[in-house]
C-alpha cells in the first residue's frame, strides 16, 4: 500500500474531508479525525479505533496493525505499515474508524429528531386534552 492508496481509501468514504493536523494529512468525518498519514513517519498511517477493535485488528494481522506508544494507542489509536498492508486488510479498519465517528455523530441527530418528535405528539396530545 502507498500513501496514495491510503489517501483514496480513507477519501472513497461518504463526507470524509482531507486536512492536516501536527504537520501531517489527516481524514475527518463531522471534523473528527479517523486516519491520518505520516505517523511516526512516512512509512506509516494511523486509524483511530475503540481498543476492542483495535485488538482484533493487530491479533489478525500483527504485520500491518501497530498499537500506538502511550495513551493515544491505549484509547485505539493504531498505525499502519503502509509496506505491509493490503486494500483487503486495510478497508476493514478504515471503515471501522469511520464508522465510529460518522454513526455517532448520526445517532445524536436521530436521537435528537426522536425528541423533537416526542415532544410534538405530547404538546399535540395536550392541545387534544385542552380542547374538550
């Protein structure tokens, strides 16, 4: 895997936005960080995942995935030799690291809109109650 390939993996997901972040790329959904390139240097990306998956994915594949140094690799951060990985191996972790942020992010909407349908059958239901 090149940079580049990780660059149009990490990009192929639905609202994902390329910036840069501690003088390297990195890939946002909803302005979180999911991945990043360049870290700790060239040769290496990161995907950011919940530590249960983060164990899964280094288990599988000891070879690609690297728990990072520190507390950022305790709460799932995880690099990614870039030499050794695979579209096949890599996808997966991407889409887990995305889909950690962009779901979140669309259950606080759902839950929100839940509320506010909630609240509009109790005042519509009030309404009811005071009319008769």
């Amino acid at each position: 895997m090149t940079a580049e390939g990780f660059r149009k993996l990490a990009l192929s997901f639905p609202e994902t936005a390329e910036s840069r972040h501690m003088h390297h790329p990195d890939f946002r959904v909803r302005g979180k960080i999911f991945a990043t390139l360049g870290y700790p240097n060239e040769r290496w990306g990161m995907v950011k995942l919940t530590p249960a998956q983060q164990a899964k994915f280094v288990i599988a594949h000891p070879n690609v995935f690297v728990r990072a140094n520190g507390a950022w690799g305790r709460a799932g951060s995880t690099t990614v030799n870039l030499r050794a990985a695979r579209k096949s191996v890599l996808l997966p972790a991407l889409d887990a690291a995305w889909g950690n942020l962009a779901l979140r992010g669309l259950a606080t909407q759902i839950k929100a809109g839940t509320t506010r349908r909630r609240s509009a059958l109790k005042s519509a239901a009030t309404r009811r109650r005071a009319s008769t």
